[in-house]
DNA sequence: TAGGGATGTCAACAAGTGTTGACGACTCCT
DNA sequence: AGGAGTCGTCAACACTTGTTGACATCCCTA
C-alpha cells in the first residue's frame, strides 16, 4: 500500500524537476500542473503564486553533506557526489543544477545568489579554515559547478559519457589543485 | 564626425547585451528595441523574428583567440582572456557568459550546446592533440566556464573580488591541473 | 518629374501568461 | 443532522508576448 501523495507534495516535486531543468521563467504554472495532474489555480492557493513555488523547492534543497564532513574526507565526498551518475532520486547534482540554471534570472537572481553565498560558500570557507580559505573555497566551487555545466548542459565528450571512476579521477584532479591553491 | 549606426547594427548590439545578461526567453522583443531606440516591429523584418535575431547575434561571436595561439602560449593566453576585467568593447568573456546564459533555453539550447560542441571543445582537443586530448580540453573548459560563473553570476567573494594578478594566479592553478591531467 | 525600393511608424492580432473568485463536493467535529 | 473547514474545478480576468499588414516617408534612379 503506497502511500498517498498530497498535492501539494505532487507541485513541489514536478515544480522542482522542471525548474531543475528549464529554468524559472522556462516553465509556465500550467507546465507544472499539467505534469503533476492537478488544476492550474491550486499554485496560486497554496504557495501564493508562481514564485512561491518556486520559494518552496529551493528551501525544500537536501543539505550539501559534504558541509557535513569533516575536513580530510571533504575533497573524497565533494567528488564523489559529482561523480555519480544521475539519480532523480537523491541525487546531489540536482541542488546545483537547480541553482546553475535559475542564476540568470531577473526575478530569481538574487535569491539564487543569496543561497549560494550563505548555504555553500560561507560555510564552506570557515570549515576549510586555511588562510586562503575563501579563495580556495570559492574555487571549489568554480570546479564543481564547471564540471556539472559540462557534463549536464553541454555534453561535452571526455567529461559526459565518462564512467564513474574515470569522472572520479578528474575531478579530483582538479578540485584538488583548487584546494591545495597557494598564491 | 562618428558614423551612423545602421538599426540592424543598433538591434544586434542591444540584443547581444540583453541576451548575454538576462537569456533568451527572459528578453522580449520590446525590451530590445526599446534599449535600441527602434520599433519593434523591426526585428522582423530584419531577421526574421526574435529567434533570427538570436541567432545573429551568437554567428556574431568574435572568434575565441585561444585556438589561434600555439600549442605552448595557449595555457597563458586562456587564463589571460579570463583574468581581465570586464570591457564591454572587446570582452572575451562575454561569448561565454552569451553560452552559459542560454544552455538552459529549451529553444536556444540546442543551438548552444551545438556550436560549444564544434566550435569550443572540438577544435581545442584537436589543438591539444596528446593522448587524453578530448579530457583535457572537457575538463579545461569546465574551469574556464566554472570561473567566469563564479565570478559574473555567482559574484563569490574569493573569485569575484580579486584583481587581475591574484586571478591569474588562481585559474592558472586551475587550468593546469586540468591541462596536465594523467589518468 | 515620375516611379520604385528601402526604411520606419502605427495599430492590431492571436496566443499564452499568472492570478482570482465563485461554486460544488467532501470530511470531520459537536 | 448541521455547520464549518478543507479541497478541487471551472471560467474568466487583465496583461504580456511575438508577429503581421497597412500606411507614410525618404532617397535614388530612369
């Protein structure tokens, strides 16, 4: 016996997947309702419009775990949640997916920019730690966004049809020469 | 006495401006003829439509010098062009951020993913020429598109904020690990 | 001077947008 | 049983979108 979802649930699911993929102002309210089966004024009612919605799905983002970690297994965790393949399930590509393609937004923007700098940069830094830890953590991130934008959106062979374990090896080619950085 | 600007020229400037900061679908055509001071109707009859005008302004793209320079000056050059700040007249960065802005148009994103594909990472993997010619190329375009990310539409402190001696610095770190990647 | 082609102006169109309010059906508590 | 609260449906709204066609104006040529 499944259990029922709420329709409510049912908006936010199918808002995230498209917003994930098409960006805000790509996906009309009716998109979003028709792919989760409901009427089109039930947005309106329960998260107050469109850009409640969208509100919703990115306060509603699974936690980065590897803020979580503690700092000698970070590089190994924050490559190993972009090597995976994609998941829809619990797949941790998703939250910066959903971040990369909305940043360009003129009505979510700032929000998007806000999230970034207080939920992955700051803390980020200060659990890095080092002396160049802004630096370095803001060129973490530069590697690890480059590398899904690569890979998801552009499709550029010798980064998106790699297996697992060759992604692994570049990227923490990579992020490694970003957390290792010395001016 | 400075020489008249044709409106097919004032539409592609404004268009190529709007579309590099806001996306395709997050233009209208009144926007742009509005900040080129012509009707709107104009883009029609010139191009066709708005999608023509899109597409006139990314075959407008100035070429990407990198893959002009040789094999050895071709690290420093890419690194340069995205240490610069930004100059609205001859900006290397803009062409990126004019790709990086409409991947995610489910009109235009074909079209992008297109000319990445065969005029970015094929021509660089061919430059490159070693054994992991096509890695390397994917993984140093993901630093490159991962800087200018950061820096443009994330606006991290740590990238963003640095002038163009530290930067060059951090992406030289950068695109060296992806340029020299062993597997 | 007459004609024609380019160039710009204006109003209007059909389609799609987000949002609202009225209405009916349902469940739950007293 | 009665009433209240929740939930979903439907039609309609005001607005913006891209595009079109008719008309006016200019300039060059025959």
């Amino acid at each position: 016996m499944t259990k029922p979802i709420s329709t409510k649930e049912k908006l936010l699911q199918a808002g995230r997947e498209l917003f994930w993929t098409r960006g805000y102002s790509n996906v009309s309210v009716r998109d979003i309702t028709g792919a989760a089966g409901v009427d089109a004024a039930l947005v309106s009612r329960y998260f107050g419009g469109k850009q409640g919605l969208f509100e919703a799905t990115l306060a509603d983002l699974p936690p980065w775990d590897v803020l979580a970690s503690d700092r000698e297994g970070l590089l190994a965790k924050a490559v190993e949640s972009f090597a995976q393949p994609y998941d829809p399930q619990t797949d941790l590509v998703n939250p910066f997916m959903l971040l990369l393609a909305n940043v360009i937004d003129p009505v979510m923007g700032d929000k998007i920019r806000a999230f970034v700098q207080q939920g992955l940069a700051a803390p980020l830094a200060e659990k890095l730690g080092s002396a160049q830890a802004q630096e370095r953590a803001a060129m973490l991130l530069a590697v690890l966004f480059g590398v899904a934008l690569i890979r998801k959106n552009f499709q550029i062979q010798g980064l998106a049809d790699k297996s697992p374990e060759a992604l692994r090896a570049q990227i923490t080619a990579l992020a490694r020469a970003a957390l290792e950085f010395e001016p």
